[in-house]
C-alpha cells in the first residue's frame, strides 16, 4: 500500500499510510448496485431482486454503520498536500461518471424488456433513483474543484438526474447562504422534511437560476444564452432521457419521472439533516458570520462515508470546500448525528421522531445553549417551540 | 492595477485580466465588483477578506 512521508514543523519524519485508500472504491461501485439486483433477478426468476439495493441503502447500511462505528481519524496535515495531489483520488470520481449512466440505462432497458409486475416495475425506478441522488454526490464532489476538467465532469453526471442547476446552486448558493434563514437548502427547527422539500426543490432552482442570470446579463446575454451552463446540462438531460424513451418506449415516461423525483429526494434528504437548525450570526455590517464548523451536523461512520466520498465530515467540507475527499477532518466538538447519512434519513422521514431525537441534540449544543436566537427556526413554531423545551431553554433570570 | 487573492482557495482577481467566465471585463477594478462577490471558486470569501497584492510591474 502506498505511503507518504512528510516532515513535521519539529523536524520529525512521519509516514502515513492511508488505510482507506483502496476502500474508497466503494463510493464507485455502490452505485451500480442496480446491476447486482438484475444480476440476482436474472439468475433466480424472482423479481424481489431488483430491491435490493432499497434494503441496502436503508436497512443494511444503517445496520452495518451502527455495527462497524465510527472513524475520527485524520491524515497527518504535513502528507496533505501530497494526498490531494494523488491522482488514485481523483481518477475515482471520474470512473464513476460513465457507471452512474450505466446504472439508468441499465435499470431502464430492464424494466421495459422484461415481464415485471408494478411494484418492481416502480421499485426498480426508486433503485435507479438512488443510484442517481449518489450522481448528485458524485457531482458535488466534483463541481467544488477549480479544474475545467472536474467541472465539466460534474456537470456531465448531474445531467444523468436532470439536477443540472445544483453545481451552480450549491457553490455560489448553498455555501454562501447556508444555515441562514435566507438559504432554502438549509432546514430549519420545526420544519419537517415534507415542507422543507417543497421549499428546497424550487427554491435551489431559482436560485441557481438568477445567479447564471445575473453572470450572463455581465457578459451581455439573454439568460436563454447558449452559455447558460443550467440549459448546457439541461440539454445533456433532455438528450439521454428522450433517448431512453425512444429506444424502450412509452413506459419509460412514468419511469423516468420516479426516477428523477427519487433521486432529487435523496439530495432533499441529505439538505435537510446537513445544517438543521443551526444558524450563523449576524456581524455588524449586515454580512453573515463566516460558516463556521458548528453550522453543519457531521457523521464518522465508516461504512456510510465511504459510499459518499465522505460527504459526511461536513463542516470541514464547508469551511474549506476545494479540500478533496480523502483529505476531509474530523474535529471534536462538532455537531454530531446520531447515525450515518442512511439511518438519519430514515428517522428524518418520521417528522415527531426527528424532532425528539434533534431538537435536544441541537439546543445542547455548546455554542446555541437553549438560546432560541441562535437557532435557525421555522417561523411561527416558536412559540410551540418554546412551550415544548421549556426545560431546554436558557432563561434571562441568571 | 492590483491582484486580489482569496486567502482560503487561492483564487486570483486580476484587475488587468478580469474574469471572462464570471463578465467582468478586463480592467475591471476590484472595488467595481458587486457589493455581493464572493470568491467564484470556493464562494465562501466575501469580496472585503480577500487579500490585496500590489503589482511591481505594468
Ligand atoms: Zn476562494
């Protein structure tokens, strides 16, 4: 296994060895587990198969999160440089750009050429769903880097959920805006995951739009421009989906809709539990405080970060976001999730059980300490807030 | 004419070249850029954090 040596500011040699080198290929291949459902359907008539990867994501891999643990290892800061500069990394991220349109076209040819009752016929639309949120991580890892190359490559695999807009979106939006009331991909305390969606999905479109906008009017165009990078990927989208449609049919409509909703919901889910709550201050000059490592909720499981290229350490991510993957920190005292990505969707989905599990985790934060002015809260659930955590709350009397 | 570098990606505004890709024409000065610029690449550095270098030459 390769190693790297550095030289400490006290002179002392170090060599590392990155024992999660090769185990980032998962983050490649969990993608395509669409085939593995194929494969087990083909092999045994039984079309429960093609589920598989359902099971996976939202029962096996929260299981083996909770049994495997958490990593809060962090590479040596002197052998950084080096590992950024590694291109095993990197070529990664591009490999799984051509497997993530083999996943939908696969899962696409599938469910129009064989006999398959509804529930697979839809289910297997909800597998290739998944596959393609995991394209929107894959171009989130991608769009945050500075080569031409990476960019193109992230706009390329957005394509593949129709999510063009998000590199857009997520750097000049998102990172700039996040844990602000302002930014609709960051949920607020009281909201649940159903009204954050219907908030976050048009609201990251518009966005995205009126920054390609503003760009384009600089440069003198319309924002209908060919340069338009939202209808660059838009058109790539429109060309692979209207090309799955005329090469496997009709069917392939409701399809593709579940599809592209699912996956959409998988970015949703991951919006949603990234900054609950949490709230930057004000400074006097009317800017936002920079984001901060407390603004963003993380998670050290292993299992689930290395199926995400780490997405999961996230407040390193938003506090230096060109660092790449391999190279992302844990530090201590940060907000903490009480499971890997996986497992918080699933309790995201039942709004009470969030809320119970969350809001105390949020209001003990070191930094919020039951102050209510230093969340990120739903407007007009206050008050309800308030009577709820009484308890929780700082009061004045000190 | 000065260069104006963001201290956490190291991103470069040059007021001689300006940015083609964002539309701001060369010769652009940096205090012309919107009150709302933040760093294209890494847009977390506000315009007033970035770090100004003075050219030597031209
Ligand atoms: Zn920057």
């Amino acid at each position: 296994m390769k190693g790297y040596t550095a030289t400490l500011k006290s002179g002392e040699a170090i060599y590392y060895i990155d024992r999660k080198r090769w185990l980032w290929t998962l983050s490649v291949l969990y993608p395509v587990q669409p085939f593995l459902g194929m494969w087990l359907h083909a092999r045994t008539g039984q079309p429960g198969w093609l589920l598989l990867p359902l099971l996976s994501g939202y029962v096996i891999a929260p299981i083996l999160d909770w049994l495997v643990g958490e990593d809060e290892n962090n590479p040596p800061e002197a052998v950084v440089p080096q590992l950024e500069k590694d291109r095993f990394y990197r070529v990664l991220t591009y490999l799984v750009v051509p497997l993530h349109y083999a996943s939908l076209i696969g899962a696409a040819w599938w469910a129009a050429t064989r006999e398959l009752p509804l529930w697979a016929f839809f289910g297997l639309a909800m597998v290739a769903g998944i596959a393609s949120g995991l394209a929107i991580n894959t171009g989130h890892e991608l769009g945050h880097k500075k080569s031409a190359f990476e960019r193109n490559l992230a706009k390329i695999v957005l394509a593949v959920p129709f999510y063009g807009h998000f590199w857009i979106e997520h750097s000049r939006g998102h990172h700039r805006d996040v844990s602000t009331p302002e930014d609709p991909a960051s949920s607020r305390m009281g909201e649940s995951i159903y009204r954050f969606a219907l908030r976050e999905i048009p609201g990251a479109f518009l966005r995205a739009w009126h920054i390609e906008k503003e760009r384009l009017e600089r440069l003198g165009h319309s924002a209908w421009h060919r340069d338009n990078q939202i209808l660059q990927s838009g058109i790539l989208s429109l060309a692979l989906q209207l090309g799955i449609v005329i090469a496997f049919g009709w069917s392939m409509i409701p399809f593709l809709v579940v599809h592209n909703v699912f996956a959409w919901w998988q970015l949703t889910s991951a919006n949603y539990i990234e900054h609950y709550g949490l709230l930057r201050r004000k400074e006097a000059n009317g800017r936002y405080e920079r984001c901060q490592p407390q603004h963003s909720w993380n998670s050290n499981h292993i299992i689930s970060n290395l199926v995400l290229f780490h997405l999961q350490r996230h407040s390193d991510h938003h506090a230096h976001p060109v660092r790449r993957y391999q190279s992302l920190r844990h530090f201590d005292d940060l907000p903490q999730l009480p499971s890997g990505y996986f497992g918080a969707y699933l309790l995201s989905y039942v709004p009470w059980l969030w809320y119970r599990v969350m809001d105390r985790r949020l209001l003990a934060l070191p930094h919020v300490a039951g102050d209510l002015d230093r969340v990120n809260i739903q407007p007009g659930k206050r008050a309800r807030i308030e009577s709820r955590y009484r308890h929780l709350l700082a009061t004045d009397e000190t | 004419m000065a260069r104006h570098r963001c201290p956490e990606c190291g991103y470069e505004y040059d007021e001689v070249s300006g940015d083609d890709h964002e539309g701001y024409a060369p010769g652009t000065k940096f205090s012309d850029l919107p009150e709302d610029f933040v760093c294209p690449d890494c847009a977390v550095i506000y315009k007033e954090d970035f770090v100004t270098e003075q050219r030597s030459a031209t």
